[in-house]
C-alpha cells in the first residue's frame, strides 16, 4: 500500500479537486492508496471537506490538530498514522501533480544513478510557477544545504517526496525539520535520490511562507549539521572550536608575559599592558576556550548519560540464524 499523506492548512478550495486527481492516477495505474489528510488547525473549513471525503471514501482518512503546529508536526503525526509500505508526501495547494505518483514508485524500485534501490526520492522542480523572489531565494538555500550537508539534490524544499516507511522507524521530525528528511536518512545510511517533476502555478489561496521561512530554514540547516556531524560526539566540535580558542588566549597571554619581562631591561621597547588591546582579547579567547569545552564537555554526560531515543547505527538486514548442531 501508498499512504499519500497531505499536510492541510486553509486549502478548502483545493481539497476535492486535490482528491479527484489521486484517485485518477489511482485507477489509472492500478495503484493501492490511502489518503491521510493532516489538518493543521485550518479555519476555513477544510476539516468539514476532509470529514465528507473520509465518509464518501474508505481509502481518506483525517488527522485535526486543535491548533496549527506547523508543517513537520502534521508531517509527523500523518507518518504515524499511515499504514503503508510506501508514504509520499505532496502539499495540498494542487502545485504538485499526483500524476507523477507513479514515477515515484518507479524511481524507488529502479534507483538512482547506480542502480541499487532508492530508499528516499524527492522532487525536483525543475521549472518553477512561483515568482522569482521564491525562486531565487530557494535556488540559493539548495545550494547550500547541499554543499554543507553532501547530500546533493537540486529541491531539498519540495513537498513531494516518497519514502519507504522504515525510515521513519529511525528518523524523529521536530521543530521545522521537515525540508531535512532526507539528509537526516542520508545520515543514517538510506540512499536518496530525485526526479523531476512537473509544477503547476497556484490556483486557489496564496504562499504561507515568507521571507522568515528562510531565516528559519537556515538555522535548521545549522541544527541539522550538527545533528548529523556531531549528534553523537558533540565535544568534537565544541571542543575543537574551544581548544584552538584557549589556544591563542594562551599564546597571547605568554606573549604579553615575555614583553612585560623585557620591559624590566629596556623600558621603552614595549608600552605597558594597560594599553596594550592584546591583553583584553587574550583574555577574552582564553575565557571563551574554556566555556566552549565545558559546554561540550556537559554535552558528552547528558548524551552518555541520558542516551538517545535511537541507536547510532541502522541495520537493514540480518542473517538468519544458524541452527544448532544436529537439527536439520
């Protein structure tokens, strides 16, 4: 089964026509889905549409949120409650074309450019119906993600992305982190990979983002870089950062020692510490070393100590095992 999950928020108009091209692409390609919407606390009476299609449909099923969480916790709770062995997402605005379902599919089976299966395959908007100033931003913020996180796909920000469900059994959405999925399963060792899809302009409503979207986006790329470099030894790059740091306080610190030293043969080689801007920025770095290994030190205990909700390594298959001596 497909669990085709939607995250909803104020998309009242879009919802039957939405539903009606699924089904299309369902039939179509003799495809076996579930619809999950996910109402993130819409005011518009999406909920009502939702409630009628799950009453009509016994393939459409309704989350409702009391309020709007954002879109990684109605991404969240719609991989909780999907059922199937494949879950694809695409947003509800009718941008994203449930014609390309089966390309998805395709791609998941097939792979990539090696040829082994596809664990993650996201979308790629190649040719976008949105104004430049979302375009170029997004282009910019690709890029990005891609150089820092090695995890090189053209559209990290589309909503339309397949997975197989048990990367959900490893991967923990919070915050915002839902753009990430895929290098959060990178980082665990599933393979991702992209096609190309068809996008449509915007028929009904208008963006819920802006331009703190980007701001937000960029924090969580620093978030997820940490995450996924140094979730599990976060010392190595407190710790790191501190140590060079106290190193040049250090280094500052004897420089200024040995200067004050001379200072007692020939008085009017150096000026006095107090006006020295040296001293004040020894001091600093000397400091700022210090705290910097003291917090990774304090991260290393509460990772050791309180442990994570998931292992640091991913399995995807065992042997079976070896029966004992003489059972046949």
């Amino acid at each position: 089964m497909i669990s085709v999950v939607i995250p909803v928020y104020n998309e009242k108009e879009s919802l039957l026509p939405l539903h009606a091209e699924i089904v299309s692409a369902m039939h179509q390609n003799a495809l076996q889905l579930e619809v999950v919407f996910i109402d993130d606390g819409s005011k518009d009476g999406s909920w009502e549409v939702i409630c009628d299609l799950a009453r009509r449909y016994d393939w459409v099923r309704g989350v409702r949120f009391r309020r709007n969480f954002g879109k990684a916790a109605a991404l969240s709770a719609g991989f909780t409650a999907a059922r199937g062995d494949i879950i694809l997402t695409l947003d509800a605005d009718l941008q994203d074309d449930p014609a390309e379902i089966p390309r998805f599919m395709a791609a998941l089976e097939q792979g990539g450019e090696n040829a082994s299966r596809l664990d993650v395959v996201s979308g790629w908007k190649r040719v976008r119906r949105d104004p430049w100033h979302k375009v170029l931003p997004s282009r910019i913020f690709n890029r990005m993600v891609s150089w820092l996180t090695g995890v090189r796909l053209h559209d990290h920000n589309c909503g339309m992305k397949a997975y197989r469900s048990e990367i959900f059994r490893e991967v923990r959405l919070y915050g915002e982190l839902h753009r990430f999925i895929p290098v959060l399963a990178a980082a665990r060792g599933f393979r991702v990979g992209e096609i190309e899809i068809n996008h449509r302009p915007r028929r009904y409503g208008h963006s819920k983002y802006g331009v703190r979207r980007f701001v937000k986006g960029f924090l969580d790329l620093l978030t997820v870089k940490f995450l996924t470099g140094f979730g599990e030894r976060p010392q190595h790059v407190l710790g790191s950062m501190g140590l060079v740091s106290f190193l040049l306080g250090s280094a500052g610190l004897l420089y200024l020692a040995l200067t004050w030293l001379w200072r007692i043969y020939e008085p009017d080689r150096f000026p006095p510490l107090h006006q020295r801007p040296l001293v004040a920025y020894s001091l600093a770095a000397l400091l700022l070393g210090a705290q910097m290994m003291s917090i990774g030190f304090v991260a290393e205990m509460i990772t050791s100590h309180l442990g994570r909700k998931e292992d640091s390594y991913s399995v995807v298959e065992q042997t079976p095992p070896t029966p004992p001596a003489g059972d046949s």
